[in-house]
C-alpha cells in the first residue's frame, strides 16, 4: 500500500482503547487491517480467501471494515467524501 494512501486513512481511523477489566484479543497492526481491507475491495477476492501474507485474519479484516462502514469511516475515506471532490487530487 503506498505511503500516501496510509497517510490519509490512518487518523480516520479510531485507536484502540484497552478493555477496563483487561482480557480481549492481542493487538492488530491497524496497517495490515487496512492493507487487507484495500485488498480485498480492489481485487474482488471474498473475505474468506484473503491471503495470510496480510498477517490479519479474514474475520478481522471484515469486522473492522463492517465497524468502519457503519460509523461512515469508509464512506468519508472514498473519493468525493471528507470535503473533497471527484475533481480533486
């Protein structure tokens, strides 16, 4: 994924806030989320296929885009969206 790509999605994306009573899953590298993510909506592959090159499991990845839609994340991150137009950039 190319630098400038990660530049613009990574403050869109929130940060992750340890659970008060502790536990839970070990730390995704937020990155390779994405990377993934990207990956599957370009290429077309189904969640199920993505690659372990990704190092994020496919559950993941479509969790984390399925949180990310339904909080407009994605939506703000495509062309048009956080106040810019298809004419820009």
């Amino acid at each position: 994924m190319p630098d400038g790509l990660w530049e613009l999605a990574a403050p869109l994306l929130p940060g992750f806030k340890p659970r008060p009573q502790g536990g839970g899953t070990a730390l995704v590298d937020e990155g390779a989320v994405f990377t993934a993510v990207v990956y599957v909506l370009t290429s077309g592959c189904a969640w199920r296929h993505l690659p372990p090159t990704f190092h994020t499991s496919p559950a993941t990845a479509h969790r984390r885009f399925t949180m990310r839609t339904e909080v407009g994340v994605v939506a703000s991150a495509a062309p048009g969206g956080a106040g810019r137009t298809r004419g820009q950039g």
